[in-house]
C-alpha cells in the first residue's frame, strides 16, 4: 500500500506526464494492457496513475461554472506568483504576468497539449477494460471538448475584438481528435454524432 501510495503521488508531478500518456497508449496499442503477468504490477501503476492524474486534471471537464471557477483561481495564483517575482526584482515566469495574461490562450493550449490527449488515453482504457462505464466517461470527455469550444470561443472573441475582425482563429484543436461524445457505436447512415 505505501509504495503504490508513493507511486500515486508521484504520478502527480508534471514532469513525468507525458512518459505516463506514452507508456499507457503503447500498452493500450499492444493490446497487451493485463495480458502477461510479468507486467501485472507495470501495468497496475500506469493505470492507476493516469486514472489519478486525470483526477488531478479533472476540473477541465467538469461543468463550465466549476470548471471556470478552477482556472480563475489558478490564473489568480499564478499572477500573484509574478507579482511577487516582480517586488523581487525577478524575471516574471510564463503566464504569471497580470498585465498580458492570456487565459483563454493558457487554457486552450493546456488543454491540446496536456489534458486532451490524457483523456483521450483515458477513454480507450475505459473503452478496454469496462464496457459498461464508457458511455458516462463519454459524457465527461464531451464536457471537455465543451470546455475547449468555450475557451476557444473566448479567445476568438478577445482576438476579434482588439483586431477588428471577425476571422475564426484555429483553436489548435485540429491537433487532436476527441473520443466520442458519450457514443460507443459508429453512427449509422443519417445518424448524427
């Protein structure tokens, strides 16, 4: 128990997320996730830590309101983080300057590149080992990508509005291609998603 606790925690740190998204996906790809019982205890460490890390990241697909409460309160953090960095005399780290914080931009990025593909990973485990949970983990990823269109909708606003335009920026989401809205079944002809 401790040693899986420790593994846990572990899981959390940001500098081992991607290593954790890529070791699950060839796992998930080799459709060899829980078949040897060599790799009972790897595969039981990937899992358990992409489901805590999705935890960990879960506020971006929660219900909007949440959602927005969460990234205001980490936007908030990070600002005083630079104001402080500013009093000190210091160089202000990235994203943490009041003056030209971009949150919509933050969050989209953080999204495409962090969180998106984890859930991604995410839903094919679902979609692997339990059948019966991958509608409800469909909704939630469909809460994420809504997260997203808001974010991105928000940015385009921003960016129309100092511009004078009304051109459609990419939202970089071309990058990514999100698992099903809540739907298991590819749709049939005159079926919508």
């Amino acid at each position: 128990f401790r040693i899986r606790t420790i593994q846990l925690i572990l899981a959390m740190d940001s500098s081992t997320h991607f290593q954790l998204v890529a070791e699950l996906r060839m796992r998930l790809l080799g459709n060899v996730l829980f078949e040897d019982p060599q790799m009972e205890e790897t595969d039981k460490r990937v899992v358990l830590s992409a489901i805590m890390r999705a935890a960990d990241l879960g506020h971006h697909a929660m219900p909007l309101d949440v959602h927005t409460h969460w990234v205001e309160a980490l936007a908030e953090e990070y600002a005083q983080q630079g104001d402080d960095e500013r009093a000190l005399g210091l160089a202000i780290s990235p994203m943490c300057d009041r003056a030209s914080q971009d949150i919509p931009s933050m969050q989209i990025g953080f999204m495409n590149l962090v969180v998106m593909p984890l859930f991604d990973e995410v839903f094919n485990l679902v979609k692997s080992q339990n059948q019966l949970a991958l509608d409800t983990f469909g909704v939630i990823c469909g809460q994420l990508v809504a997260n997203h269109a808001h974010w991105t909708q928000e940015r385009n606003e921003d960016a129309c509005a100092s511009q004078g335009t009304i051109d459609r920026m990419s939202d970089g989401s071309e990058l990514y291609i999100p698992a099903p809205l809540g739907r298991v079944d590819s749709p049939r002809d005159g079926d919508d998603l």
